[in-house]
C-alpha cells in the first residue's frame, strides 16, 4: 500500500495505492515516484510499454512520459495506466472540524 501525499495552502490530501502484490506502505510526494511505481509494476507483470499502452488505450509516447514522471500527463490516462496495472486509488478526505456547519466535500 503506497500513500500519495497532496498539500496545498489549507488541506492535506492522502491518497493510498495499492499496486499488485505490494504490502508495503510508503508516501508518494512527486509525479517521478509515481513514474517509478508505474513502471516497477509494469516489469512486474512482464509487460512492453507497447503492451500496456495498447491495453490502456494510450500511446507508447504517453507511457513513457508517465514512467519518467512528467508532471503534465493527463490524469485521466494516468488512472487508466494504473487501472490496468491492477493498481487502486483511494483518496481520504482530511479530518472535519466538529463545529462545522456544512461539510464542504458532501457526495453529490
């Protein structure tokens, strides 16, 4: 289970991931290190950068890109590549203050 950490100026966001056969539990702080994740998991499965974008429905130029840890890969594809590497993404939501009115992330 890998933990993506996402931080901006007032919230904390945790994101888990749990690629195929992983059990260890570790914080994902950059584009770059889901790059490496991505690419890990694919070897893992015995799978070309040919084989996985053609399974995903991207380009080859896409996979690479995403494994080298561009920060501008559409996310989108980038939920598909892990989709089809067996990998889960969980987002948690930070904690609520008791006192508060509404919450602001209600399922709509």
């Amino acid at each position: 289970m890998i933990l993506i950490g996402i931080f901006t100026s007032k919230m904390c966001y945790l994101t888990k991931i749990i690629p195929y056969g992983t059990k260890t539990m570790k914080i994902i702080s950059s584009s770059r290190q889901f790059g490496n994740l991505i690419k890990r998991t694919r070897k893992l499965h015995h799978l070309t950068q040919k084989e996985l974008a053609a399974a995903s429905g991207t380009g080859v130029r896409f996979v690479q890109e995403l494994e080298k840890g561009k920060m501008t890969c559409e996310l989108d594809k980038a939920l598909k590549v892990a989709a089809m590497l067996g990998i889960r993404l969980e987002a948690r939501l930070p904690m609520q203050h008791p006192y508060s009115v509404a919450a602001p992330y209600a399922e709509q």
